[in-house]
C-alpha cells in the first residue's frame, strides 16, 4: 500500500468543485428518471396513460430517455450473456463445438421477423402489464447487440498470450481470479469496440419494436420510434423531422459521454508494450479523472469489484484437474446426444412446415432471395465504387482522416431507418417505381462501414510503402491496382462484411414502407417477411427467415470468408 | 557558383534548408544552409546521428519532400518531384507484401512502361545479379531479412538508375547478414557490374561509411549540416584491422564527439530545459559507469573499443556517453570516455545511496527536472499537469523529442523519487515521495 499522504494535504484534495455539483446533478437526475419509468412499467396495459403517444414535440425528450433506458437494458441483458455463453464456449471444448456454430447462425439470422412471436411470450409473463412488452421490446435491441459481442470475448478467451496464461497458474489464481484478472482485461478493448457496434445495430431495432402489432392488437410504447411510427399514420412529416433532430442529439451524447471515455479507457488494456502516439483523452474521461467526488464514488465502486472479482472461487478442485486428456468414450456420448437432439428438431420443424406450405412457397421464397440478393449485390458495388476512392482520398490525408472518422462512426451509428419516410414521401408524390427506388434504403444506414473501413485502412498504409511507390513514379492505374487497394483490402473486407450483414436485415424493414394508408413495396423477400409478419401467418416468417439466413449464410461461406482469408494470408504485413 | 554539368556531376544540393513552422514565432529547423555535389563513379556517405537530418536530406534528393529553402540541381536541371533515374533503397524494405518478389523488382519498370518482355528479361537479370535465383514467385513474408533487403536492392537496380540512394540499408539486418551484404554490394561496385553511376548513403554507422565510401560527409545535428568531409582512398576490398582503417575511424569518433565550438550562433537561444534528453535508462546509465570503473578501462575508455566489446552502434553509445556528460558523471573528449570524481561516487554507492546522488545529479545538471520539482513544490495541491511542460518543450523542438524528452525526465525523476507521475491523469505530484 501507498504511503500516506499529510492529512491536510487530502482534505484539501477533496474538497469538492463546480464539477461535483454538476454531477451530483446529474447523478441523481439519473437516478429520478430510472424510477419513473420502472413504476411506468408496472402499470397494466389498460390504463389510459400507459400507451399514449402524443406528437407534441414537448414529449419527445421524455421519449427520447425512455428509448435510451430500453438500449441500456438490452445492453446489460447482452453484457451478462456475454459473460457467461462466451465463456461457457470458450472453457468447455464440448459446449463449444455447439455453441459455437449456434452463435454464427444467430449472427447472421434476421431476427426482426421473429418480433411477434417474443411479444406473445414476454406479455404472457406478465399479463396486462406494460412490463411485458417492455420486455419484448428491449429482447429484440437484445437480439441485435449480444451475438457479436459474445463473439468478440470468445475470440478474446481463445487467444490469451501464453505466457500470461502460465504467470497466472505459476501463481496459482483460481479460476475466478484468472478470469477477471487475466482474461476479462485482455478482451476488454474487443469487447468495448463491439459494444460500441452493437449499440449502432441497436438503435435500427428500438426503433422498429417499440410499435408492436401481433395480428389486429397494436400497441406503441411511449418511445422515440412509436412517436415516429405515429407520425407516419398521421402524415407528419415536421414529426419526423422532430425525431431525426433528438436521434441525432442522443446518438451524439452517448458517443460523447459514454463511448469516446470507455474506448480511450480501455486502451489501457491493450496488449502492447510499445505505446503508440496516444491520442489526447476524450474531454469526459478528462472530467471524471478531475472531479473529486466522482473519482471517490469510482474508486469505491472499483475497489468493491476488486473484492469480489478476487475471490478464490473456483469450479475445478485443483489446477492440474483441467491438464487431463478428453475421453474418446465422453466424445462419443456427447456426439450421439447432439445427434439425436438435431434430429429431433429436424423432425420437428419439417411436420410442422409441411402441414402448412408446400413447395411453391419453396420456390417463391428462393426467387425472392435472388431478388433481395441482387439488390444487396448492386448497392455493395455501387457503394464500393463512391466510398472505396472517397475513403482513400480521406485517409491519406491525416488531418482530414481524423475529421472524417467521427463522422463516418456516426453516420453508421445512425438509424437509418429513421431516415426513410422523407425518401418514401418522394416516391410517393413523384410516382417512383419502388422496386428499384426502395432499394437505396438498404445501404443507406451500412455504407458507413465501408467508407471507415477505408478510411482507416488507408490512414494505416505505411508510409515507407508509399515512398517507395512515389520513388519509382508508380502513379494513376498502376498505383491503384498494385500500391493502395492491395494495401486497403484487408480493411475494407471487413467493412463490407458487416455492410453486407446489415443490408439483408435492413431488406426487412427497407422493402415496404407506408406513408397514412399508402404503402409502397418492392419485391423481395424483406418485404415478403414484413407481410407474413404483419399477417401474424408464423409458417412463412419461418419460412422467409430460413431462405435469408440460407443466403446470408451462404454469401459469407462462398465470398467473404475466402475473400478475408486471402486477405489476411496474402495482403498483410506479418 | 559555378554549374557544370560536362565535369560529371550528377547532382548538386545548393543552400538547402528544411523548417517546420510551428505555432510560436519560432521554427523548427532540420536543414541548414546544405550544400553538396555528387559525380558519376561515386560512392558517399552521408554519416550523422539520428534525428540529425540525413534522412531528411536524402528525401529531399530522392524528391520526396520540397526543401523549404534552396534548390536541387538533378543533372543540371531544377529537381521537381522524384526524378527519373534515381531510385532508392529503403531501411524498412518497403516491399509490397501482396507482390512476389518479381512482381515487387518489376514494379519500378511497369512505372516507366517498359514492354512485358523487355521487364522481365532485365528483372530476370537482376534478380540473378543480387543472388535471388530461384526466389521469383516468393512473397516478401516467406523471405529472411537479408533476402528481403535484397529484393529491394534489385528492385531499384533494375531502373538503372544513375543515382542510387541507399537510407541506412543494413541497420535493420542482423550483424553477420548486414556484413554479407554490404561485402557483396561492395564487390559488384568494384567490379563495375552494377548498372548505376553513383551511391548516396545514409549511415550512422561509421565503420560502414569508412568500409564502403569513397567520400565521407559527416553531419551535424540541431539544425543539420554537414561539418566535415574526409576522403576515404583506401583501395577496396578494406580490411576493417588496417591501421589506416582504424585511423580513420577514430577521427571520426573524435570529429563527431568534439565539444560544440564555444560561442557557436544557436538559432534560437534555447533555454535550459530545452536541453534534448537521450531515452537512456537508469540501469545502462549504471551500467556504463560500472564498466568504466572496472578493467580494463580504469575510468578511461576509446569509445570505437568501447563500441565493439558492449556491441553498441555508435548510435546507442554517444547518447549514453552525452547522457553521462550531461549528469557530469563522465567526461567525451576527442573519442574518448573519462569518468568523473562524482561518476565513481556514484558507483561506489549502493542501490539506496545511489539515488539522493541522481537525484543531485538530476537537480543541478537537468533544468527540465529541476523545474518540475519547483513547480511542483510552489503549488498548493503539489500537482501539476505534464501537458504544460510538453507544451512549454513544444516550442524548441518537434512534438516528437518534446515526447522523448519529457518520457525520460519522468523516468528519471521517478527513479531518483524526485517526483511522482499518474500516466492516467497525465500528472504529476509529490505523492509518495520522501
């Protein structure tokens, strides 16, 4: 422990400034509001006020932190499934074989198509209470933001330095301690990062499951996307516009406040020896560290964590239990049981599908996935062809990287989906085709992650490289095809990745739209999801889920996984 | 001054100078007032410490980067941008890990538009020349060190270049690779095989200028310029134990440590605390000292022996010695190293008593230090924020040494318990210490 320092010299340290005042209020602001919508949440659904939605914009700031709540719960659901599925997956090779692959599949399945199916279970938990569509509500935001994380902590888990891995059994840390000392540090940047993603993936669901209709009951929980939900029935345009404003100040305060702080925080955890040029701390991590009172309740709460992440727990008896061999016999067992559980389920779904569509549902499904397919294919190159040059331009060029950079984030963090009435209100009055002018909606929200993508990656082009390049006078055509797009390949594969995963689910929602009682549609099979979804008809949900995942699945398998792997074998440095 | 280009000359650099403006009315200056020339059949080094400019320079003639002030004469003409017939090798490589090995020596010739069959043939040729046969369709991954620097070799020797501009080749290699391949350039240079017209190299190593060059140009740094010029006629191959060899390089170990002639005009007169600091550890600072006390230096040593047993590069070895002089612990004279009263204190000391001595050393020697503590010691709360010295450092140097500088005053004064440092809070205090 420290040497203790004069004890004048602490009371003067701690004597509280202008910014503890601030956050006090803050604090118990905080507290007031969390209050406030949990006593909402228990009221039953009947009550006049529980589900009213009004389009005065003096709501919107009280729907607006009611949205939020329902992100930050859906975040802590998706934190506390992190903590365990990764790490269940990760320790046990058996569970892992399983879980791993589920993981991938959850990850790549559209989810929002399930929505009414959740709402009917959560409300009969609890019956005629508002609490219950909360909780589908917040499950779908869950849906959204827990696959990729879990992901992220796994890959963590897997990777260790050995060396560490070794200095924490050397010294003996249960596996309790290990975990939160040594493995839980190491993923944190990871995690953080995908947190940060998940919460863009987030905000493009609050928006779609606050208005909930199963078959004729529809309800609207008070929330930034039944306010727009509302707006578009009642053709309120300057509504929209109301709600894309508070959109975009929350997004911004939650960057500002919560994400920017925690990725600079985390920084600390990276697993390099050698720092990097470091950049200045976001100016609210530079508040927490100076406020005293902040810093004392933080120092309490880290120490409490300390205490209890210390624990000698422990699930093995001893160190050398986790050394021994895997029995073939215990291998056999387990594949016979996992066997027999597929075909069950199998068995299953096929009796129940085939009593309720036959095979030209098949087809119609397929066609409309080429459909679909096409769309997602045309826009990925179209956005390829805009932001892969405007990115390389950006990145090049330092100063405006690091403008740029935000901004893209931004924009990706962005519902996009809030920005669609004002599109569909012009196909609308001009009359469009909505099959081939719907379609920009897709990528409108997704493109972002190509354009930083490249940004980054041509920030990141060694400068040495591009010397040499300037040395021997490579330039124009030649430059482009053997010096900068080999170079930003790696990085933009993993943008499109998730620009094209995006697409798809986006497909769903983008494919139809309504604006009063017109509503427009394109053909695909988003649209043809969002029609048996609406109908309540649970077959071809199931049905137009599967064929989406089918090709989702296929399109990462047959393109972007071979196109990553060259990636990393050939294009990289090390 | 007279431009001739029939007498051979390739390239002439005349009053170049290189600042960086910076937010105060100061500059950063890197160059200044560099003048050379270099004729066909040369081969020259350019021998200076880090940070000194030399790679600066050598950018600015390979057309990399526009001097500030000052031209570039590329055979006669007005350099603008990087000129045809000069290609460069770098220190890192640069090798395009997605091109084969043919494909990266290829590069320079697709540039120029030089028909498929005519690129292949001349690759194909230096390929064999630089002793990469049968390496073609490797990637820069699957190839060692020395491999890779000499894909690099061949990509530029392919352009026939007349220029060939070398930024420290080898000091990324190993020792035994480095040696091979400076032996094998040396040897096609003699022999005349290799299809260029001069060599420019950048080095700071100053057995490998005296090995290799004909002409030496020693450089000095803050701004940078060249000092000195040496003639290096010994008849290759050299054999590093000729006396004459050793000769030479011992004037240069005296050249490069001498005293700054006092008086000497300082653009900018920098104040005290913006004394550059060397990132020298406190344990090589011990450990320095402790070899010198001991045989067989007795408190003396020639820095290039003192080099050869430590297997030190000059280039960790003179800041190590300045860092010595600076705390007054030791003494640079002519290419020696002379340990002072209060350097054998220091070592006679033990590990507890060692450190009131550095922190004495620390005070008295270093304003940096001796002003964080003041600062420290006024303030109320006994706290202050690094970012106002690194801003204050800001001023007389570049973002990067104000860094290094500020890094090794924490390590320092935190060794000497002068002061304590929160790398979080980015501040400093006086908690913890005694």
């Amino acid at each position: 422990m420290s040497d203790r320092p004069f004890p004048s010299l602490v009371a003067v340290r701690r004597l509280p400034n202008i910014w503890d005042l601030a956050a006090v209020a803050f604090v118990f602001g905080l507290i007031i509001a969390v209050v406030e919508i949990a006593r909402h949440t228990w009221q039953p659904i009947s009550a006049p006020e529980a589900l009213a939605v009004s389009l005065d914009p003096g709501n919107l700031p009280n729907y607006a932190l009611r949205t939020t709540m329902r992100m930050f719960a859906a975040l802590a659901a998706s934190l506390a499934f992190t903590f365990t599925y990764a790490t269940a997956a990760a320790k046990s090779r058996r569970a892992g074989a399983v879980m791993i692959p589920i993981l991938d599949i959850l990850q790549s399945v559209p989810i929002l198509g399930f929505l009414t199916f959740t709402v009917v279970f959560f409300m009969s938990l609890f019956p005629g209470r508002v609490l219950g569509l909360e909780l589908a509500a917040v499950f779908a935001i869950f849906t959204s933001q827990a696959w990729n994380m879990a992901f992220s902590l796994y890959q963590s888990l897997k990777t260790v330095p050995r060396d560490l891995e070794e200095a924490a059994r050397a010294f003996r840390l249960s596996a309790w301690q290990r975990f939160w000392r040594l493995e839980v540090p190491f993923g944190m940047p990871g995690l953080i990062w995908n947190t940060m993603m998940s919460m863009s993936g987030g905000w493009f669901f609050v928006t779609a499951s606050e208005a909930i209709s199963v078959g004729d009951n529809t309800w609207k929980l008070p929330g930034i996307g039944s306010y727009v939900a509302l707006a578009l029935e009642r053709r309120d345009i300057v509504a929209v516009a109301y709600a894309i404003v508070v959109m975009l100040l929350v997004i911004l305060a939650y960057d500002q406040l919560l994400f920017r702080p925690l990725v600079a925080w985390s920084a600390k955890f990276r697993f390099e020896t050698i720092s990097g040029a470091a950049a200045r701390d976001p100016w609210m991590l530079r508040l927490l560290r100076r406020t005293y009172l902040l810093q004392m309740i933080g120092d309490g709460i880290a120490n409490l964590f300390f205490r209890f992440s210390g624990l000698r727990i422990s699930l093995w008896p001893s160190h050398r239990a986790r050394e021994r061999a895997p029995s073939r016999a215990g291998d056999a067992a387990w594949l016979t049981v996992l066997l027999a559980v597929i075909g069950i389920a199998l068995w299953q779904i096929v009796t129940y599908m085939a009593a309720a569509i036959g095979w030209d549902d098949i087809v119609q499904a397929l066609r409309l996935g080429c459909y679909t397919l096409a769309r997602v294919a045309i826009l990925m190159i179209l956005a390829t062809l805009v932001w892969v040059p405007i990115g390389v331009w950006l990145g090049l060029r330092p100063v405006w990287a690091r403008r740029a950079q935000p901004v893209a984030q931004f924009l990706a963090a962005f519902p996009a989906n809030l920005l669609f009435p004002p599109v569909v209100l012009a196909i609308v009055a001009l009359d469009l085709n909505p099959d081939i002018w719907l379609t920009p909606l897709i990528i409108l929200g997704t493109q972002w992650y190509i354009l930083f993508n490249v940004i980054a990656g041509a920030a990141a082009f060694p400068s040495d490289l591009r010397e040499a390049a300037s040395n021997f006078r490579v330039q124009g055509g030649l430059w482009w095809r053997r010096v900068i797009l080999p170079g930003i390949f790696p990085y933009y594969v993993t943008g499109a990745i998730t620009a094209s995963g995006g697409s798809w689910n986006a497909s769903i929602v983008a494919e139809t739209a309504a604006w009063g009682d017109t509503k427009i549609s394109a053909h695909g099979l988003g649209a043809y999801i969002a029609a048996a979804t609406e109908k309540g008809d649970m077959a071809r949900v199931v049905l137009g889920v599967a064929v989406m995942s089918g090709f989702v699945v296929l399109f990462n398998r047959l393109l972007w996984r071979p196109l990553y792997a060259y990636a990393t074998r050939r294009l990289t440095l090390d | 001054m007279d431009i001739n280009v029939t007498s051979g000359e390739l390239l002439r650099v005349e009053a170049c100078r290189q600042a960086y403006p910076k937010e105060s009315n100061l500059e950063l200056i890197v160059l200044e007032n560099v003048n050379l020339s270099l004729r066909a059949g040369e081969m020259v080094a350019l021998l200076g410490r880090s940070g000194s400019g030399k790679s600066t320079l050598l950018r600015i003639i390979a057309g990399l980067l526009k001097p500030t002030a000052g031209r570039v004469l590329w055979r006669g003409q007005p350099l603008q941008g990087p000129a045809e017939g000069v290609a460069m090798v770098f220190q890192s490589f640069a090798l395009f890990p997605w091109l084969t090995v043919c494909e990266n020596v290829q590069l320079g010739l697709e540039a120029k538009g030089v028909p498929r069959a005519e690129r292949e043939r001349r690759a194909e040729q230096g390929i064999d020349l630089i002793g990469l046969g049968g390496f073609e369709n490797a990637y820069p991954r699957e190839l060692s060190g020395g491999m890779r620097q000499r894909v690099g070799f061949a990509r530029a020797l392919v352009v026939h270049p007349d220029l060939l501009l070398m930024d420290e080749p080898f000091s990324a290699l190993d020792v035994l690779t480095a040696e091979t391949l400076r032996t094998d350039l040396i040897d096609l240079w003699s022999e005349d095989k290799l299809p260029i017209k001069s060599v420019l190299m950048v080095t700071h190593n100053i057995e490998e200028a005296v090995l290799m060059c004909d002409r030496i140009l020693v450089f000095s740094s803050n701004p940078g310029r060249v000092v000195n010029e040496l003639r290096v006629n010994l008849p290759h191959p050299r054999n590093r134990l000729d006396p004459m060899f050793r000769k030479i390089v011992d004037d240069i170990y005296g050249l490069m440590t001498r005293r700054e002639a006092p008086g000497r005009p300082l653009a900018p007169a920098a104040p005290g605390i913006a004394t550059k600091l060397h990132p020298v550890g406190t344990n090589l600072i011990a450990g320095l000292l402790e070899t010198l006390v001991g045989e067989p230096y007795n408190g003396r040593a020639d820095l290039p022996a003192l080099a050869e047993t430590l297997q030190l590069e000059l280039d960790e070895l003179l800041p190590l010695g300045e860092t010595l002089q600076l705390l007054r612990f030791a003494e640079l004279e002519e290419g020696d190293i002379r340990i002072t009263p209060a350097g054998r204190a220091y070592v006679a000391a033990d590990i507890e008593d060692r450190k009131p001595l550095f922190a004495a050393a620390l005070r008295a020697n270093v304003p940096l230090i001796s002003m964080i503590r003041q600062v420290l010691e006024e303030r109320w709360n006994h706290r202050a924020s690094a970012v106002r010295f690194q801003d204050e450092l800001e001023d007389y140097m570049s973002p990067d040494y104000a860094e290094q500088t500020l890094r090794t005053a924490i390590s320092w004064g935190r060794f000497a318990e002068l002061f304590s440092y929160d790398e979080e809070a980015q501040q400093f205090s006086l908690e913890e210490v005694s």
